[in-house]
C-alpha cells in the first residue's frame, strides 16, 4: 500500500479493513486466519455482511478498495495462487455536493478571525495566518500543517506544496494573506518556538508543528460564529475556494491544478455547485422561474 503513495491515513483504514477482512475468513477465529483461504465468494460474503450491518456506499466502496489492494499485495508476495481482487464488484461511493461558504459569509469569516489577531496574541495571529491561507489557496488541511517556513515565497506570493502522492505544486495567495502571514511570522511565531521546534511554518502552543485536529477545531470555531453558514472545517473552506474561483471566471483545468486534483473529473464536482446556485438565484429572482 506504501508503494501506492497512500496517505497514512488512508493506510490504517485499509490495514483495519484488512484485518476485519481476515477475521470473517477465519470465521472470527483469529488462530484460523489464513490469508491462503481468501477468495472471490468470501469477498463478496464480507462485503454483503458489511452491507447488511447499515454500512454507507462510501464505506463499502473503500473497504472493497482496500480488499483489493490486500489480495494484490498477496498474490504477489506467494500468499495468493491467484488474486481474486479484480473480480469483486462494489458499489460506487454518492458524489455528494459540497457545503461551501458564500463570498460573503467567507469575507465574515475572515473578519472573525482577523479581530482575534488585533491585539497581537501569538496564537490569534497564527490563526488568522491559517485561515487566511486555507481559503486564498484551497490547499488541504495536511498540506498546510506540512509546510515550512521556506515553502514561502512573499516577492512571487506564492506556497510549495507537496501534495497527495508526493506531487509537488505552486499556489499563489493573495495580499490579505501575505499581510497575515508575515505579521505571524514576524510578530508572532517567535513566542511559540521551542529549542526543539521544527522549521515548520505553523506550530503549536508546544512549540511543534501545528497539528492537523487543531486546525479542524480552529475553522469549525471561525465559521460558527457567521451567520448562516453551514458547518464547516478545512475541506469546506478548499470546496468554498474552488467554488469562488469557478463563480469568479477560472477555468476548470486551472483549479485542477491550484487545488492539486490527479483527475479533472474531481473538479468537475464544483461546476455542479455552481449550477446549484445559480438555479438557486435564478429561482429566487426570475420573475417566470
């Protein structure tokens, strides 16, 4: 699976499924798993066990995913005479629509959390800093916590990121940004940092890098506090980016590239958010709609 590029994330869901997948083998026995007694009708049975215990699409669709991957890995180390993966049908996962920020509602968020950073607090000014670049950039909540401190460059406005699958990008931001990070970086980093402190452009009130479940609790507060808006973290604000890039006049392959997507088809997602709304104020202002 590391050979895949796989998040580690990613990698402990499909270990997990793997496990559970060996467990029904082995008839909950854990002294009777035996990957050599996998095949293509105890696939099926486990997933149809999973179906029937209330499991989502989406669920499915990856555990199937992650069977795959396992019975690959084991027929190709000996385990396996043949590998009965590529047989094993799984239903597609919903490619639901987004919850994503108005333009206004992103400029009420961004004044939250600029507020917050008016007196000069060191984490308030990191927050700002965070949010600012989560919603000028779109990059993911990973990608953000892995930056350094030298992955900024403020004369092109622009961020390296090292993206899913070790893919490296440039993302520009904009002014609002800069301004915020620099003021974190001049006026405010200097308070968190620890002797043993990482170049990380982020860190925490340790003096680590600043980590990826502070940074989901931190947008959930910001966006909480604007009126209407629905409840988001991190991946809203990237959706609520995409959006507002689209809305603005960019072109699809554009933001498939700021926002780092293998496929264009995953960005392809976004033009039916725009459609939503642009049904929505068209209904709610056409007067024959």
């Amino acid at each position: 699976m590391l050979e895949r590029d796989l998040s580690p994330h990613t990698v402990r869901a499909y270990l997990g499924d793997a496990v559970a997948l060996l467990g029904h083998v082995a008839g909950n026995i854990p002294e009777n798993a035996d990957v050599a007694d996998i095949d293509l009708t105890n696939l099926r049975s486990w997933l149809a066990a999973q179906r029937t215990s209330g499991a989502s699409r989406t669920t499915l669709a990856r555990r199937a995913a992650a069977a795959r991957a396992f019975t690959a890995w084991a027929h190709r180390a000996g385990h396996l005479a043949s590998d009965p993966g590529p047989r094993l049908a799984a239903p597609r996962p919903h490619r639901t629509l987004p919850s994503v920020l108005r333009e206004d509602q992103a400029k009420d968020a961004m004044r939250a959390v600029s507020s917050g950073a008016s007196q000069g607090d060191p984490v308030a000014l990191r927050d700002q800093a965070v949010v600012e670049l989560l919603y000028a950039t779109g990059i993911r909540v990973a990608e953000l916590c892995g930056l350094d401190l030298d992955d900024v460059d403020y004369s092109l406005r622009v961020i390296r990121v090292l993206g899913k699958g070790g893919r490296e990008r440039t993302t520009p931001f904009g002014v609002p940004a800069e301004r915020a990070l620099r003021r974190w970086v001049d006026e405010g980093r200097n308070a968190l940092v620890a002797p043993d402190s990482p170049p990380a452009l982020f860190l925490g009130a340790r003096g680590g890098r600043l980590n990826q479940r502070a940074v989901r609790t931190l947008v959930h507060e910001v966006v909480a506090v604007v009126p209407d808006a629905p409840d988001i973290g991190p991946h809203g604000l990237r959706h609520s980016a995409a959006t507002h890039l689209l809305e603005g006049g960019a072109d699809l392959r554009t933001v498939q590239e700021l926002l780092g997507h293998a496929t264009l088809a995953t960005t392809q997602l976004y033009t039916h958010v725009t459609v939503e709304r642009l049904k929505a104020i068209h209904d709610r202002t056409h007067p024959r709609s």
